[in-house]
C-alpha cells in the first residue's frame, strides 16, 4: 500500500526550542506596530482634517456634500451643527455640517 503514500513517523520530543512564549510577545509587538501605522493613525489624520474643514465652514464657502451636491453656503447657524446652502437661486437645502466633504474654490459653480 505504500507504493504512492510515503510512511509518515513522529517527531521527537528533543525538536522544539523552549523559547516560544518570548517570540509569540515580540510578534505580537510587531503585529501592533503595524497596525497602528498603516490603520489607525491614517484614519486619525483624516477626522482631524475632517474636524478642521467643518470648523472653517464660513457664508460663502462653495462646498461639495458627501451626496454629491455643489453648493453655497448661505448660513451658518454656531450654536447647531448644521448649515443652509443654496444650490440655485431658488433652492436651498439645510444640512449637518459634518455631511460637507470638501470644500471647493471659488467660482466652481459657475464652471459646472
């Protein structure tokens, strides 16, 4: 019967390495180094961005909302968290300010 499948036999007990405990710490060590940085600080780095672009919404800011409308902002109320901004001469819609997603250089309305 062993013609095609090769006889498989026990390791001895001599083989393993007593070390196991210190190397599973360091690789844990390395497993956090790493996801530190490639997840966590990028996506620390873009909130604090985030937080930054809403605090400098101001009237007249062109903006691009993260559902895809262009618009100005025509009021900024401080005490809520949100903003109106006029799409068209006729419409205005009211939203959070943390629904903005960019803010856009002046005249960008004008070109769409």
């Amino acid at each position: 019967m062993s013609l095609f499948i090769s006889d498989a036999y026990a390791q001895t007990a001599g083989g393993q390495s007593q070390g196991g405990g210190f190397e599973m710490l360091i690789m844990l060590g390395v497993f956090g180094l790493i996801f530190y940085f490639l997840l966590y600080r990028p996506q620390a780095k873009r909130v604090k961005e985030h937080k930054n672009l809403i605090a400098s919404l101001g009237k007249g800011d062109e903006v691009l909302t993260q559902g895809g409308l262009v618009g100005r902002i025509t009021k900024v109320a401080d005490d809520k968290d949100f903003v109106e901004i006029a799409l068209n001469d006729e419409t205005h819609i009211v939203i959070q300010k943390s629904s903005v997603s960019a803010v856009l250089p002046k005249g960008t309305m004008k070109s769409i």
